[in-house]
C-alpha cells in the first residue's frame, strides 16, 4: 500500500519538478531566452536573437505601423553597424504649395561645414553630401532611395528652422531728417532658431537620434535690402554653429553605441555554465579603433 501510494502522487509531483527544471541537452543543448517558452524552435530562438534586417513601417507618406510590427520593432535588439558610410541630406522646405520638392536653389551653406567637422570621426568611413532627389510625396521612403543611390548605410538629416524679424531702434528716430534714413543703422535685423541633426538607420528606417542646437543672432543696420542681410546673417550664424554640431553627433554615436551593447547584454540569455550560448544579437563596431576623447568643454 505504501509503495502504492509513493509511485502515484509522489512521482507525478516529482515529474512535474523535473520537466520546471532547466535542461542543458534541451534544443540541441541551446539555452532559451526568458521571455521564449521551452520547446521553442531554434528558428524562433534566432528571430528574437537577430536585429531588423528590414523596414517594418508601410511604405506610404505616413509610414504606419500595425500592432505587429510595432511589437517587433519594439523586441529586436538593437544594432550599430559601424563604422559605415554616411551621408549628409539636408531637409529642405517645399518650393512651393504645389508640391513636395524641396527648394534646391538655396540648399544650406552650412551643410558643407558640418561634413567638414565629421571628416575623420571613428564611426564613419566616408563623409558625403547628399544630393536631395525628389520622388513624390514617399516621406521617409524617399530618404531610403536617395541612400541606395549612393549605397549609404546611414543619413544625416540637417534641418534649420530659423525665423527673421525686423524691429527700429533708437537710431531710428534719425529718420526724420530723411537724409539720415540713408545711412543711419536705425533697424534691429534679429536671427532665432535651431540647428538640427538627426542619424537615420537607412535598412531599418528607424532614427536613432536627434541633436540640436539653439542659435540666435541681431545686427542694426540701414533700411535698405533687409533679405539680403537677414540672409547673410543667418549663414554666418548657422556655418559658426556646426563645430559644435558635429561634436555633438560624435558624442551622440559614442552614447548610443554604448547604449546598444548595455541594452543587448540586458537581453542575453541567463546561461548555465555548461550550456552552448545562441547567437546573440550582433553589434559590429571597430574595436581596434581608439574612442575618440571628448573636447574639454563637454
């Protein structure tokens, strides 16, 4: 009776305790992930374990994302796949209210500084401006064919957003003799805005940061050609603002490579010590390569 007693509730106890326990030989001897259940297929295993290798937003101006996709793209760990190539893309205002092309008359002087100040940076193999080539009203789907063309595995989208304004001063009361309204500095020409740069994960289309920089300017001058000397003002405002742009891009990729490898460590799995680990999700960056040393005034 008591052998009776032991082979039937004891060992269904005992046999549910063993099948909780982890189990090395389990999967082809594969640890499993915490949030996989046991029994997972390794094709599971290794989709959790794999960054994106595609967009997963709709490929239409809004760039949707279904429930799904916003789980996914929320799960996959993260990648930096560096040092890449990099291209400078400057989002341009419309030319008209016509269409989505941007004004390529007046692309901003500051671009070619910025590229200037990111010649060198560990992260990046090759500096270019980027060509604006319209195609339609795609949104973020443009950006993507514009990098294909130049094979870029990266973008740097710089965007100002300046506004101008004109106001008298004092000198302004000078005026009134009309002969001093010829060469009086009687208006306030005033520059306020931001500069801005946010990197673009081209195969994902994913941003992976945004930097940006408070810029303001004034300048008293005569009556005469205010757009051309609100124009002068706001490039040498914007060109002298772009050192301190680029360094904040090189400190943003450091912080977010560093990032990339704390947030994927946290997802590895909790392994015995005889288990096989799976592949765990890539981060390929240059190890070789030195970090480069932050400026003194960071």
């Amino acid at each position: 009776m008591g052998s009776g007693w032991f082979g039937g509730p004891v060992a269904a106890v005992l046999f549910v305790s063993l099948l909780s326990l982890p189990c090395a030989g389990c999967a082809g001897g594969k640890a499993t992930l915490r949030s996989i259940p046991v029994g997972a297929s390794a094709a599971a295993v290794a989709a959790v374990a794999a960054p994106l290798d595609r967009s997963v937003f709709s490929r239409d101006p809004e760039g949707r994302l279904d429930e799904d996709s916003l789980q996914r793209l929320l799960d996959a760990p993260l990648e930096a796949d560096l040092p890449a190539r990099l291209g400078i893309l400057p989002v341009l205002p419309a030319a008209d209210s016509r269409g989505p092309g941007p004004n390529l008359l007046r692309p901003p002087p500051a671009v070619e500084k910025l590229a200037a100040g990111l010649v060198g940076a560990e992260h990046f193999t090759l500096i270019t401006e980027v060509l604006p080539i319209p195609s339609g009203a795609l949104g973020m789907e443009a950006l993507r064919e514009v990098a294909a063309r130049y094979r870029l595995r990266y973008l740097l989208l710089y965007r100002e957003e300046l506004s101008r304004s004109v106001s008298a001063n004092a000198w302004a009361a000078g005026y009134a003799t009309i002969l001093g309204a010829l060469f009086l500095p009687g208006e306030t020409l005033r520059i306020d805005g931001l500069v801005e740069a946010s990197l673009f994960d081209v195969k994902t289309g994913v941003l992976l940061f945004t930097v940006r920089r408070r810029v303001d300017a004034t300048q008293t001058a005569t009556v005469w050609q205010h757009d051309e000397k609100l124009g002068r003002l706001s490039t040498r405002l914007t060109a002298a603002a772009m050192t301190d742009l680029a360094r904040d891009v090189r400190r943003a990729v450091r912080e977010y490579v560093a990032s990339v490898r704390v947030e994927n460590a946290r997802r590895m799995p909790l392994m015995p010590p005889s288990s096989t680990p799976i592949v765990a999700p890539q981060l390929t960056v240059a190890a070789a390569t030195p970090t480069e040393s932050a400026p003194a005034a960071e």
